[in-house]
C-alpha cells in the first residue's frame, strides 16, 4: 500500500504520547500510559493530583480533569513503571515538562497506578465513509456507544464535536443519517450550544437517553481538518511520518520546503505540543532508532 520513499515529510513534536487504557475505560477515563523509550508504562500514584490529571486531560482534549480515582481504579498496569512523584502546575502541554523523579525511576508497583477521569465524554465519528474528522457523531455514555438526534443540530452543535476531535472547527451538518444510521442508544436530543464549551453534555439537551427520534435522524458532522496521523516504523502518536486523507485515501507529503513551521502545524493539530524537529523518513528512521524517543 505504501511506497517507502525517503522525501516524506516526518516530525518529531515534544509531547510525549498518552493513552487512557484499562478495564472500563474510555478516551476520556482509565489509567494514564505514557510512551517512552519505545515502550508504553504507567505513572505512580505517588503525589497525582488534580493538577497533574489537568494536564492529560487537556492533552486528550478531554475537557478539564473531575476525579483522581485511587487504587489503579481502572486496574493495574505491566511493565514499566515510568513517572513517579509527577507534579504539574496545570498548564503544561506534556506530563514529561512537570517536575517528576526521573524516567524510569521510581518507589512503586503496579497497585499505585494514576488514573485520571476528565469531564468530556467520550466522542467519535464514525459510519459509512466517515474520516477522523467526519462522519456519524457517536458517544460514549453509561457504558456504551450511542447516536446523537438531528433535531435542532446545527454548526454551533458541531464546532464542539469538531473542536474536541482537534478537527478544526465545523464546516457541514449533513442531514438525513448521511454516514448511515447506527443502532443501540440513542444518548441526546436536542442538542443545543453555544459553540465553545468543552464536551457535548455541557450543552443543553434533553437528558440523557430522552428522544423522540429514530436512527435515521442520526447526527452527522463534516470538521474542516484534513485528518493527519503519524505513522511508520517506530512511530508514536506524537512522532513520525505525515500522512494525511484527502480525496478517500491516505497519502503522504513531500519534504521539499517542509520546515519547522509546518511540522509546528502538526503537532497542534495533533495536541502534541511544539514542533521539537522536522524531518524526512529516512532522517526520522535513523532517529527513532538512535534515540529510542525524545527522552
Ligand atoms: C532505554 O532503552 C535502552 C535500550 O533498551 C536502555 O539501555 C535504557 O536504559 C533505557 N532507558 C531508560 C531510562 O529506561
Ligand atoms: C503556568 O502556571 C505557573 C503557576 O501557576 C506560572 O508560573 C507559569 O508561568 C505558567 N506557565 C505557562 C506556560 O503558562
Ligand atoms: C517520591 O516521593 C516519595 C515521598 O516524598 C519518596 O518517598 C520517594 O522516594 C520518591 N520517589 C522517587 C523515585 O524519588
Ligand atoms: C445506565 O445503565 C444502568 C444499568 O444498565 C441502567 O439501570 C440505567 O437506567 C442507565 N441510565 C441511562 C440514563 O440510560
Ligand atoms: C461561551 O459563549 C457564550 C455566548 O457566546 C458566553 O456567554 C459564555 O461566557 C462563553 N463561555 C465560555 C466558557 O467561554
Ligand atoms: C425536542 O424538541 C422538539 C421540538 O421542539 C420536541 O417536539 C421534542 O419533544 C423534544 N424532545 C425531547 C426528548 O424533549
Ligand atoms: C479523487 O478521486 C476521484 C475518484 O477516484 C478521481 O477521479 C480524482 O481524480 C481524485 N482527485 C484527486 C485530486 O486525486
């Protein structure tokens, strides 16, 4: 499928990946795993707090950050044990420019694993022809995946959908189930915002599961974003090669004139910080495989 041509466009951005995992989670709630070193590992509870979760919230555009829950709430991690002693005033853009004792070192186990829960609800596009930026708005709710009715959905409805998904802001609201329809739950209705609160539940609606509607009134949205993903070998959410979907296909970008201004595009686009290089594959490849990651 892909062509290994040494011009591609490739970025290395300074947030380190996160990922909210474990049993019951969402993307929005679970144990907090950092990816270091070429390898996912957890984060002692040792000192986290609400500051230190502010952080990965906003990281994940996940709203603001609720809970804390203690005891590895989501379950309890493998391998390593990653940042202990973790302490962020809030504003940082990544869990590794907060004070922490060290990677890799550490004074616990597994059992002590930091979990975080953060206000936004769980959101994704999804259906027939849908990207990372369009499609079906599907959310996650009391344990399961539901729609979202049309009636009185509109661009101000989407901008939130659109923002939350690092989507740019919201271009179309097609109606008439235009990904298809989906089945289960049908979560919200009458979905009204203002445009800038952080997750869907902020707005107005009609309460959750209370609908008069049918699933061929399922809520669609088209964001103005390209959706991009880093990929390749040794790559990370916030690492890689460029590609983005265009025209129904995922496709690379040429190197030629790419400087750090476009890779610092990308990794806001991306909620991964600045652009810390920008690179070709061949460069990346080389890189990744010296440095093991930015660490
Ligand atoms: C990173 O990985 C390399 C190779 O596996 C290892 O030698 C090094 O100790 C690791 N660094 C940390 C901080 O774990
Ligand atoms: C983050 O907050 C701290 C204390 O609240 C402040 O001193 C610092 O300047 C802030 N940093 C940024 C990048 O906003
Ligand atoms: C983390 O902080 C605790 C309490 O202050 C301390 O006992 C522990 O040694 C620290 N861990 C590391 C790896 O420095
Ligand atoms: C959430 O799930 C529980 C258990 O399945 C159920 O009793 C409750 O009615 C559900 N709440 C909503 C709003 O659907
Ligand atoms: C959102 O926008 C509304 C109206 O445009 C305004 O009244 C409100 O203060 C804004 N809220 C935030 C959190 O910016
Ligand atoms: C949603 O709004 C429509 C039109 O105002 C109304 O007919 C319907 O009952 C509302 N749905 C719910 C669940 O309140
Ligand atoms: C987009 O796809 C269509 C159908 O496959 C093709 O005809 C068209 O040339 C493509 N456009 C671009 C810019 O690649």
């Amino acid at each position: 499928m892909y062509d290994f041509d040494g011009q591609d466009a490739a970025v290395i951005c300074s947030a380190v990946s996160i990922i909210l995992t474990g049993s019951g989670s969402t993307q929005c709630s679970g144990r907090v795993e950092v990816y270091l070193n070429n390898s996912w590992g957890t984060v002692c509870n040792d000192g986290w707090d609400l500051n230190d979760a502010e952080v990965v919230c906003r990281q994940l555009n996940c709203g603001s950050a609720l809970e804390v829950p203690q005891s590895a709430h989501f379950g309890a991690g493998t391998g390593q044990i990653w940042l202990d002693n973790v302490s962020c005033s809030g504003n940082e853009s990544s869990l590794t420019e907060c004070q922490h004792s060290g990677f890799g070192s550490n004074t616990c186990e597994h059992g002590q694993d930091a979990a975080v829960i953060c206000s936004a609800v769980s959101i994704i596009l999804t259906g027939s022809g849908s990207t990372t930026c369009s499609g079906r708005v599907e959310v996650y709710l009391n344990n399961s995946w539901g729609t979202v009715c049309d009636d009185g959905w509109d661009l101000n409805d989407a901008e939130v959908v659109c923002r939350q998904l690092n989507c740019g802001s919201a271009l179309e609201v097609p109606q008439l189930a235009h990904f298809g329809a989906g089945t289960g739950q049908i979560w919200l209705d009458n979905v009204s915002c203002s445009g800038n609160e952080s997750s869907l539940t902020e707005c107005q609606h009609s309460g959750f599961g209370s609908n008069t509607c049918e699933h061929g009134q399922d809520a669609a949205v088209i964001c103005s974003a390209v959706s991009i993903i880093l990929t390749g070998s040794g790559s990370t959410q916030c690492s890689g090669r460029v590609e983005v979907y265009l025209n129904n296909s995922w496709g690379t970008v040429c190197d030629d004139g790419w400087d750090l201004n476009d890779a610092e595009v990308v990794c806001r686009q991306l909620n991964c910080g600045s652009a810390l290089k920008f690179l070709s594959q061949i460069t990346l490849v080389q890189e990744l495989d010296r440095s093991g990651l930015t660490m």
